[in-house]
C-alpha cells in the first residue's frame, strides 16, 4: 500500500487520506507532463535553505522528524508505502508545481542509510533515463533518486537542471554530496552522436574514483561498448559543463556522469542486461 499525503493539515504534519500507487506510476505520470512549455522558476533564498535542510534530513535519515514538514513547506507531497518490485519501505515526494515549483521528485528507500544519488536531469528528454533510474534504485542499496520535474528547454533553458546551480535539482544533489553521497547521473545522445559506442562514463570535471572506474567496467562486462572519457575523447559527451560535476570537483566528491546511446535506452532488452552488472557492482563497492 502507497499512502499518499496531500500536504500537511493543522495537526502538524497529520497525514489525511491515502491511495494505492507504486513508484513506478508516480514517474511515468510525472514524466507524461514533461514540456517545452512547463513553468519553472528557481527557489528563492528561504526556499534554498529549506532545501539544504531537507536534503540533510534525507541523509540522516530523518533523525528529527521534520522531513515532511520541510517538503511540504517546498511544495511536494509525500506518497509513502511499500515498493512492489523490491517488497521495501520508501517515501516518495512529488512537487505539485504551484507557484512554478517545477521541481520533480524524489525517493528513498527508507530501510538503509543513504549512500549513492541516482541523478536524472533531463526527464523526458533524455529518453527513458527516468525508468533507468528507478531500476537502478530499485537494485542499488541504500540508493537516493532525484528526477527533475521539468523540460530541459523550459523558462528559456533554467529547467536544464544539470547545467543550473540555482536549481532545486542542483541544490539537493551537492548538499547529499557533501554528507558523504556518491553520484550517478544518467543522461542520453543520439547514436550519430557517437556511433562507435553504446555509452559514455566520465566524472565532468571531478577526479576520476573508484565509482567511475567500477561504473564503467560494470558496463563493459555486461556488453555495453565504452567510451572512458580519461582513457580518450569521448565527442561532446563528457559532462565537462556540468553544474554538479564542477562542484564536485571543487570539494573532492565522487561524480560520474553515464551518457547512453538512443539504441541502447529504447531497448528494455538492454536494460535486463546492464542494470544488475551495475547495481551489483556499485553495491559491492
């Protein structure tokens, strides 16, 4: 059962009534809003803070009881309950959109201490990047999703979160980083962008770590070819502008940043054969 909770009623934080939904219909509703024309703005100030404050109580898990509050107060709604594919506890907050708050969604896994943030960026845009990030979830311990809410064209290009450091998107990905997070962002090209390789693994700006080199030899055992961005140019690919990465760099935080060709993210054949030589191989790690 997904319970899920419409905001927060005068008796601080009471939940009010529930529906049955599952993580994977929450997404792909999310993702059917996906356009050009979505309103977006970034967070003000005292938005920022309350961001900063709600992407700590996710790594602390919750340790001081206001993680809803403090989404609520942002403008999302929490669906909680038990994952269908995994039988374990998550919550789910979706930003509803009022005021512009455009911001996506994001789901824990509630019965591990986070240690990994599944990144999507460019939902909707980036092909099937967002059913990529929930199967890794799903198959990853102790794993954060963070999915942008919307169209990387929208409010003339602030809505491409990957590349915005005012951005919500932005905000909740480098404060996790900074209690100790590991990054994986997911984005897609165009096979004629790079027809001799099915993926792109790079870190952007950041080190190159042990994640990066686990991501991509994950990759490459379960058939995928490879581009290493630190062994050779990978084309226009290697996340060199990316917002997080850059942060990343500056405080030392493991990024990596996986680019997947259009052939192999319309094929759910590709997935079944990729996402558990990487789930496996970063739960190992």
């Amino acid at each position: 059962m997904v319970v899920a909770v419409a905001g927060c009623d005068g008796a601080k934080g009471k939940p009010p009534a529930a529906v049955q939904q599952d993580p994977a219909q929450l997404i792909a509703e999310l993702t059917r809003g996906i356009s050009p024309s979505n309103p977006y703005r970034d967070p003000k100030a005292d938005e920022r803070t309350t961001i900063r404050q709600a992407a700590r109580a996710i790594a602390d898990q919750d340790a001081n009881g206001n993680r809803d509050r403090l989404f609520s107060d942002l403008g999302f709604v929490v669906h909680r309950g038990t994952d269908p594919a995994t039988g374990r506890a998550f919550d789910m907050y979706i930003a509803t959109g009022t005021d512009k708050r455009t911001w996506g969604a994001v789901l824990i896994d509630t019965t591990r201490k986070p240690g990994i943030v599944l990144e999507v960026p460019h939902t909707g845009f980036d092909l099937n990047t967002e059913k990529l990030g929930l199967a890794l979830h799903r198959e990853v311990d102790s794993s954060v999703l963070l999915v942008a809410g919307a169209h990387r064209q929208a409010a003339g290009g602030l809505g491409d979160v990957a590349h915005n450091d005012k951005s919500l998107f932005h905000l909740f990905a480098t404060e996790l980083a900074g209690k100790g997070l590991e990054q994986l962002q997911l984005h897609g090209y165009a096979d004629k962008n790079l027809p001799d390789s099915e993926a792109v693994v790079s870190t952007g700006k950041a080190r190159v770590g042990p994640l990066a080199r686990e991501v991509a030899d994950a990759l490459a055992d379960a058939g995928v070819d490879i581009c290493r961005a630190w062994k050779r140019r990978c084309g226009e690919l290697e996340g060199k502008t990316n917002a997080q990465g850059r942060v990343a760099s500056l405080e030392g935080d493991q990024f990596v940043h996986v680019e997947m060709s259009y052939s192999i993210r319309r094929d759910p054949g590709s997935w079944d054969r990729l996402v558990p030589d990487l789930a496996a191989r970063i739960n190992e790690g």
